[in-house]
C-alpha cells in the first residue's frame, strides 16, 4: 500500500502516519519528492490493512493499493489453469463446453424434451430454472423442487448433468442434492451468506457476474467460495448495464481475455442474457468463443414465443443447432475444440 | 401494453399476435398507421401479461408497457402519503428524520457512547452494523448477534430505537428480536428471498436502492415487501455506480423528487455512501433536505481514522453536531422541521 | 407516435391532445383501455412530432416513438448493404478490411516504415494521427499539416490510403486533400458542425461512436453526414465508459449485430481503445471479426514503449503480424475473407 | 508518478525503468516490498511525464499518478476563489447568481418578453440558443445570428447580460460581438479546437460538463481554456448519462462540493437538463444551492408545451418566480444571498 502526502502536509502528519505503520506491523519507507512524500509500507503483519485507516488521517492525499485484493482466486498465486470437471469434459482445458436448456423448467415432459434436443446438438450439460429470481414478486417463480426432479430425471435420460440456480442459502442443501453445479445469479453475485454457503457445500459452482460489478468485485466473490476450500468454481460474464437501449445488456467481452490473464479460473460467457434477442446470440456466441472463453451457457426453448421466461432471448431447436455447427469452426479456428 | 407490428408485417402476422392477446383473455385494439400496426391490449384477464411472449412473435418490432409494473408501492394506487412509525415521529411526515451511528458497532462501550452522542445531537435513531456484507472476506464481518446485544444496550440507555443490517433471511427472526428496523442493503436489494422474509417478518424495513438498479428496480423490490402485508418501508438513495472517480459513488438526488411522486413511501438518504468523504458528507445531506428527502442515514464515529470500516466517510461528533444545525435551518427553509 | 393519458386523465386533456395532432397534420386514433387511453398519431404531415409538446400537455403520462429517428442510415429505407470503397476493396463486402498504423504519426521515417509494415502483414490501409485531441492541452497535439505530408508520402511509397483524423470543421478541406478517410474521433461524435462539413466534402468517413452515446445517437451522428448525400461512411465501434476499472473502455460487442441490422453502413471495430491493453487487443480483433465486423481499425508502432501516445494499446509488428494470421482463421470460420 | 513492478519482475527490468526515468530526467526512489519494488519518480524535468511509456515496458504492473493533471484549474496552485463579473455581480462569490430564459429563441417579442419576465422575477442573467447542437439533422436547428440579434436587442431591453451556446469554432468571434457569455456545450466539452478558441476570444466561458465525462476531465477541458490566459470561466454540472429512465440524465450533486474543493472556478448548476421534467426541476435547483451551487442556469418559457425544443423541462413564468423565492430562502439557509 502506499500513502500519498498532501503537497504541505506537515512533519507532524508524517510521522503519524509513519507511527501507524509502525504500529500495524508494518515498515515505512519514505520518498520525498519536490512537492509531496510518499510513503510506501512495506513488509508483512498480521494486521489486514485497511485504507479507510490511512486515508482519513490528517495531511493524507490519497491512498492506493499495490497488490490486488484476491489471493486464492490469482493467477499471479495459482499460475496454473484451474480445470472443472463436466460430465467427462474439463472446463478450462482445451474443449469449449456448451451449457444449454430453458430459462426455466415448464414442466417434466418439456424438461425431459428440451435435454434430449440440446444433448444431441452437442451440448455438455443442461441449463434449467427451478428457482427463478423475478423482478416482480406477480411473476412466475419456478417449480421449486419439482422443477428440480424434472431435471434430475432429463439428467437420467440423457446423462447430462444439470446446472441450476440456487438463491436461498437455507436450500443449497437441497438444491444440491440434485443439482450437478450450483448457479449464482447476477442479482446474487455479492450475496456473501449465499456464497460462503455454496462454497461449504463443496460442490460446483457458476458465479455470474452482477450487472453493476466491476471484474475485481467478481474475483473477491469468488474468493469468498475459494476461502471454504472449494476451488470448483466458474465465472460467468453474462453482461453489464449501461445506458444503452437496443440490448438488454452490454456484453463486457474484455471481461473473457482479461479474467482469464488474472485468474486461474475457467470463464464461461452468457450471450443470452449479454445481448437479449435471440437473433443476435449466435453472433455473440461466436465473439465469446474467439475471444478465449472456456464454455457457453445458452437458453434454448422448443417455442420460445410461449417461454414462461426469457421467450425474447431464447433460440429454438434449430437455432441452437446451428450455433453449435458455427462454434466449431471458431473454436477450430482458434486453436480448441467444441 | 402495447405491441408495434414491423413496418411491412404481414397480415398472418398480426392476426397471430391478436389471436395471442384473445387467449390471453384481453382485447386487442388496432391502430393502422402508414407505415404499420400498433395493437393495443385492452381490458382485464386473470393471466398476466409476459412482454416476451409477443416480442418473439413473427412480424413484432417492440412491445411497450403502459402501466407500471408495480401496484402496492405506487402512488397511483395509493395517493396518500405513508407514514412509519420511528421513535414517536413518522417518516414521510413534515419532520426529517435522522439516523446516525457508526458503521458497524465495535465494542459495547464505544456502541453506547456513539448513542449517546447521536442522541445529545438530535438523532432520531441509531444505526450500527452488527453483520457486515464485505467485499473481502477477509475483511471484518461484524461481531454478530453479540453486536446485536450491545445495540439493544444502547436502546435501553437512550430510548433510541436500532436501525441494522439483516443479510439471511434464516436470521430475519433473530436480527428482528433485536432491531426496530431491519436494513436490507444495497447488495441484496434484489435478493427476493430476503425481501420476502423480511415482509413476512411485518417489522419496519428500510430498503437500500442497489448500486445499478433503476427507481424501477426499487420500487419493484419494495413491492415484494408489500405483497406480504407489510407496509412499513422506507427507501433509501445511497448512491448508483459510475465512471466516475473522485467519489466513492454518484447520488442520484433526482431520487428523491421522483420517487416521491410515484410512491407513497417515505424515502431516506445515505449521504455518506453517497460521496464516500467525510468533508462532503454535510454538503450532500443539505442538498438531500432540500430536494425534499424524509429523513437521512448518517455514519458516526468518535474516531473515524480508527473505524473497523468506512471511516473515511464518517463524521466525528463535532462535524455531526454541525450537520445537525444545519440540517435545521435548510428543513425550516423548505417548509419542514428537523 | 403514440400518446399515453395518465390513469384519470379528463376528457378535456384527452380532447387538447386530440387537437393538438390534427393541428400538427395528423390523425388521432385513440385506444381506451379500462385505466387510460392511448392516442396513436396516424398519416403524414410536414410539421414534424416533437415528443416535448405532447409530454408537456396536461394529463399526459408519457410519448413513446414508434419510428426509428433516422431515415437514410437506416436499413429499413435501405435494406441492401452499403459498400464503400477502400483500396481496391469494399468495406461492407464479404472481405473483412484491416486498417492499421501509428496512434500519431511521430515523424516521416517512422510513418513510411510503419506504412510498409503493415502493409506486408497484410493491411488495407493506414492510420496514423496529425492531429490529436489530447485530453490535456500539455500532452503532443501531433504534428499537424507536415504530419499530413507524411502520410501522404507513405501512401505513395505504399499504395495505402490514408485515414486520419479531423477535428476542425474548418480544416476539413485541407485534410481532405490529403486523406483518403476523414475519421471523426469519439470525443466529436456529436460535433454536429464537423459531421455537416465532412458530409458535405463528399469524402469517405469514418465515425467513432463516442464514449458515452448509444447507437441510436451514432447512428443519427451518420444522418447528418448522409443528410449532405454523403453515403460514403463506415461506423465504428470504439467502447463505451463504464466503471469497470482494468480496461480503458468496454467494448460493445453487441453493437456489431445490432448496428449490422438496423443499417446499411459498414461497421469496423477498433480494438485497440476498446480494452487499451496491448496483450488483450488480438483477443478482442478476433472476437469482433466472429461478431461479423467489416473492419478492424489497429494500432502498430514499432517500439509502443517510446510512442508518443497510446503506447500502451499499440501492438508491434510481431503482435500485428501475428493477429493478421490469426484474424484469417477466425475470417474463414465465419464465412469471410482477410 | 510511481511505477509498481510486477512480483516476481527481473533486476533487468528494474534498471531498465530506472534508466528511462533518468532519461526523461527524474531521479528514481526505489523501495522494495516483500512481494515488489516501487519506483517513484522524484525531481522536475521539462520532459512531461507519460504514464504508457512506463505501462508499456517489461516487468510493470502499472504506473500511478499522484499529481492531478490539470495545474491553472486547480486549487492547490491557486487557492483563493476565482470571481467572476456577470452584470455587477460576481460568481463564486456570496450571491447565487440565476441565469434564465428559453433553450432557444424562437422570435424577436418571445425573447424580450422573456427577458422582462425572468429579470422582474430576479434573474441575473438571460440564456437562449441561437445556435442549438440538435440529434437530429431534422429538428430545429436554431435561428443563427438572426437570434443572436434579438438577445442584443433584449439584453437593451432590460440589461441582463446574455449566454448564449457557441459550437462552431469559426464563429466564435461573430457571437463573442453578441453575447457576455459563450455557452461551450456538454457534447463540445472535449472539443479542444473550440476550447482554445473561446479561451483567445478572453471571453467570459460557462463550461458544460459532457454527459459522460467524469470531474477530470472537465477540469482539464477547463485547463484548455485557461492555458489561453482566460480566467473567466464558469463550470456547469448538468447531469451525466446512467441506466435510470425515469429522468433526462442523473444530476451529479456530488459534483458540487466536489469541484468546490478541486478548483478555484465558480460552479452552476442546469436544473433542467439535470431531471429533465419540470415539476422536478425546483428540487433539483434547490439542492445544487444547498450543496454550494454557486448559481443556476434554468429553462424557463411562457409556455412550454409550445416550445421548439425542451419544453418538457421548461419552467413556465409562474414556475420560475416560486423556484426563485424558494431559493432565496434556501441560500439564506446555508449563509448566502440569491
């Protein structure tokens, strides 16, 4: 960390902040420069440091972190990809796996259906909404467990494993009783009681990036999952909000190569949810693809003019298939397989 | 809601979406332009209305909703102001509020001592963190239901009633036993299983704005409180995300006029998170006032360099005193007290 | 056009909008639904609609446009694409053109080998800075007129056209005579009396989208450029300011396909001010490339360490050399050439 | 400036920074970490320092700032507030000045009926377009100097003093014969041909601040002006672009104090612009007063619903005489005059 003086600061304000340095444990290590010190700290304490301390002090300009803020979840920790295994597959290794299904399950017959059609397109597992976070308490909710036994049983049909969103930390028990991977949503993303439940769990797990969070904020969530041992762990870039009005969100594709460079982690991307309109979806798919991402999660529906959620986005059947033949050839392009 | 037909729709196209809007039990208007249709929804129908399910229809270029989307919480429904109850006086009421305290309460001793002096000063209630939601989880979390147990001290030594933050909707019933008023923060203003908890719970809820949510998002959160039979709400502006650097957030102080006028709930402002530095906490409190904001929710702390968290957006007793003062003439000056 | 009356408007207020349609050359075609009625406006008039004076009437809830606000940029008055013209090859056409050179242009040598390098690796033509808007008035503002002469000798050593930027409505004529592509920066997207003189010099444009303007903005930025029967313009996708903290801008990916199918233009990315970090900027290429980019526009300088501007986002000749390759692979995977 | 290496960065690296900041002519201060060293730039050099030609070389993980870019604009070089004289007042001193009158000028009468109105009613100076910076090609581009003309004739009238937009830097002479005050509009913010010519001109500037520009990068477009020897410049904060669309754009309180503390220049406040809708627009205004708004820049017309352009944010007369009695009371409240 390093405390910026202000241009004035007197040598009283200097050596208070040096004497809380000391104090914290840590070495002081000055610079003067023409119009202002510096003072770096330097060495290691038990005591975390915390800005907020340094920078309410008096003749303090600014204070600037130098590490990043995340141990487990670095790559400059952990050079080495971290692989998640999928149904036989490793996400992060050289395969792009494709995650796919509705937004929410409808019912058993269309559950069982929908896994069938995805599985013989390609896909490596089943997507699937049992619990469903609404804007609107009047919307549909999800199926709740129900939901969930119609996945478990299109898993048993098809051999795909099911990923699916849990958002109560009271039921990530249950919910992983029949879930494959645990999803957080975005609206979830710093739902901290949630995410250390879902890191005690030990299971897998898809971190969706929230709408308004930044990649650091992304990688401290997953820190909170990794600090419980649980190293099984994707992210998800699904899209940010911004002032735009075409899109429902705007892709953050930066977020693909740019985690990727920070973290050892696989990085799934959404183009559903990242563009909204299934027209474009393919196109975004495609970009994720060439862009470095480790998989796809996708939104599939037979009819999606008549989804209980997400219709405007979804790609039907034969929609998805040729996103499927598409992403081979980019991802062969590129150097990976799909 | 209103669908617009593509320029050059056929008619199959618009006779489906009309077929759509008869099964959905509504009855559909058309309006043939020049250049296309416009098809109104007229009438009422116990299906609700799902956007998406006539965007995806062949020959739709967008559908536009006329109503909100929320009813409970929106002045439309509810012309008169809501007033909740807090410490004798009512939010929403001509009087503003204030509830002040640290950031997160750190030891019995200093937890008393901040009641005191926020009460000495004319705070109406007391704030304090007893579960913090932090970025890091190596950051500190807040000591918990002991923290609880000292905020309730605090209580019973100073008559002011306890505004805290409740993050687990398993520990909704125990934060309550303590609390007057459970504070739903801005990271989990979409979190729907805590917002249904804390509705069910009836207790008095203040409701932080989340840093990328719309005053849609919002009132709709609200609107989850609502449903359950609990009208106790207060809103709370405490600043959206931005490019912007030199502060920690930007107040979106169009907030308050707007919200006011299209709910009957009070709405709250958190100057502190607002800017995130102490020396413009008064300034923005001010502005807050005299934008017509029900109350404020200030942080307070003897010390603010030595704050566990945020201090350098805390006020110290004296600058708190000075807002204080201030606070009154610019109430008085917009017609209301403090 | 569509007017929406709030919930218990008068007869008399929905009577004064109804007047006032006729008044403005329009027919007033009215829906009343059970809570409110909507006034569509039908025909055709020479005044054109101002939303303000319908929103600004008594008892009206909001206007919601029906019609895009563009006419010649958008592809529904001219479904089949545009191809404008560029050494030889079309942008807009089934081959995806690479422009590439120096952030400024720094001095005659360096342009002429710059020129000559990308030109081997494979680029369409050449761009490079004269005049720069620099944020700071201390930092280089290029150089100028002789740096046009530069560029204009390195087209004759080369056979690349020249695309540089303008930023002086009056210096239009003049950079003119030496650039084959007038680019409009990002910083003067909606200089709207530079966009009438580009327009009207019948020269090829290229126009950045600007930091903070959606693509209805960009695209009515075009209009005024066609407004002048100038159609020879390509758009550009340069990133939008977002609060994400470990890239210079969020690159819109999305913009691709969307702007792709509401106009005719060509559209070209610039990945180098899209994520502002040399290592990242071929990711980004190839990710636009599958998102079906006409164009990359890229920074190359031979040493970025010693550039006098954007050194951190310029790729060197190896980096280029190697994106060129990689940018056919993924040009092919989707159907195009490089 | 400092630049952090990388952990693990070679002593190679590290001399190569340390020579090319004695190259540039800096002494280097090294401190080393546990994890990393630091090397601060210390001394003075007329080679301007230029944070990618560190960013870019091997082994640096970033390169910090620590003084603020802009010097003439800023407080810690000129700590007394900057006056500036606006018909016999000054802004920034104790009186909070109001501008007022239509976005454009629609007629000779309308114009000098407006100036009386808004004069009767307290106004210290009048605006109104004469030149509007529209979206579209299509609206109402403004009368030109006819316009100009009629403000002459109403600033005889009734000797308020005009502002008045110049966006054209060749006209910038024309209109400075016109107008006391040259408008520099939010989209020519960074339009740095303009900035330098209205700050020739000497000319009294009000400066908006762009939708998307953060407090920065107003204080260095306000640098262009002052590095011109031009002192007279006012900033304005009208609001910035965000995701919220229940208002024109998100006012920027913080903006106020902020910018207050930042730079010695008298800083406005555009209600209007800022909320977009008039009945919100007194809110608006008599926050920016209370947060130390050095004065107001406000749409007023006889009547809005017939204004060529924004009248859905235009105070009528009515409107504009409670707003300026309420803001007197207001400024009272905070120790100033209005």
């Amino acid at each position: 960390m390093i405390v910026v003086m202000k241009k004035g600061a007197s040598a009283q304000d200097i050596s208070s902040v040096v004497g809380r340095v000391e104090l914290d444990g840590y070495k002081a290590s000055l610079t003067e420069g023409e119009e202002r010190t510096i003072i770096g700290l330097v060495g290691e304490s038990p005591t975390p440091l915390r800005e907020d301390n340094y920078s309410s002090m008096s003749g303090v300009e600014r204070v600037m972190r130098v590490s990043v803020p995340y141990k487990l979840t670095s790559r400059e920790y952990h050079p080495m990809d971290t692989h998640v295994a999928l149904n036989g597959s490793q996400a992060g290794a050289n395969k792009v796996l494709v995650i796919a299904g509705p937004c929410s399950v409808e019912s058993r017959e269309q559950t069982i259906e929908i896994a069938c059609a995805v599985k013989e397109a390609g896909a490596t597992a089943l997507r699937g909404g049992a619990f469903k976070p609404r804007t609107s308490p009047y919307s549909f909710q999800g199926h709740g467990e129900t939901g969930l036994k119609w996945l478990a049983e299109a898993r048993e049909r098809t051999g795909l494993p099911i990923v699916t969103e849990v958002m109560d930390p009271g039921l990530v028990g249950m919910v992983a009783e029949y879930a494959d991977v645990l999803q957080v949503g975005a609206r979830n993303m710093q739902n901290f009681v949630l995410l250390s439940e879902v890191g005690r769990s030990q299971h897998t797990v898809l971190l969706k990036r929230g709408m308004a969070n930044t990649m650091e904020d992304l990688l401290m969530s997953a820190e909170y999952i990794l600090a419980q041992g649980n190293q099984r762990v994707m992210l998800c870039e699904r899209g940010i909000r911004t002032f735009e009005k075409y899109t429902r969100n705007t892709f953050d594709i930066n977020a693909i190569p740019v985690l990727k460079a920070r973290t050892h982690l696989p990085v799934i991307a959404d183009p559903s949810h990242a563009v909204g309109y299934s027209e474009h979806v393919t196109s975004i798919a495609l970009a994720a693809v060439a862009a470095g991402a480790d998989g796809l999660i996708v939104e599939v529906h037979p009819t999606p003019e008549r989804a209980l959620s997400d219709g405007r986005q979804s790609l039907n059947y034969d929609g998805f298939k040729q996103m499927m033949q598409r992403i081979q050839l980019v991802a062969q392009a590129v150097g990976r397989s799909a």
